[in-house]
C-alpha cells in the first residue's frame, strides 16, 4: 500500500467514527428527554 492509500484509508475511517460518534450522541440526548420525560403512574389493583 503506497502513503497516498493508507492516508485516504484512515480518512475514511475518521469520517466514520465522526457519524458514530455524532449518532451516539443523538440517541444519549433523545433518551435523556426519555428518561426526564413527566409522568404519572395511576396505582391500579387489578
């Protein structure tokens, strides 16, 4: 493998952690808004 390959191979690899990082914070942030989410719990006997 010559330079110019393996720099646009960690490239690409770069650019695909990029994505997986920035789509592992989206769905920390949308669970947050989950989990902070208001609820009432009705207490039922069944």
């Amino acid at each position: 493998m010559t330079s110019a390959e393996k720099i646009a191979n960690a490239k690409k690899r770069i650019d695909e952690l990029e994505r997986l990082i920035k789509y592992w914070d989206k769905s920390v942030e949308d669970s947050s808004k989950i989990l902070n989410f208001p609820f009432k719990i009705d207490k039922k006997v069944a």
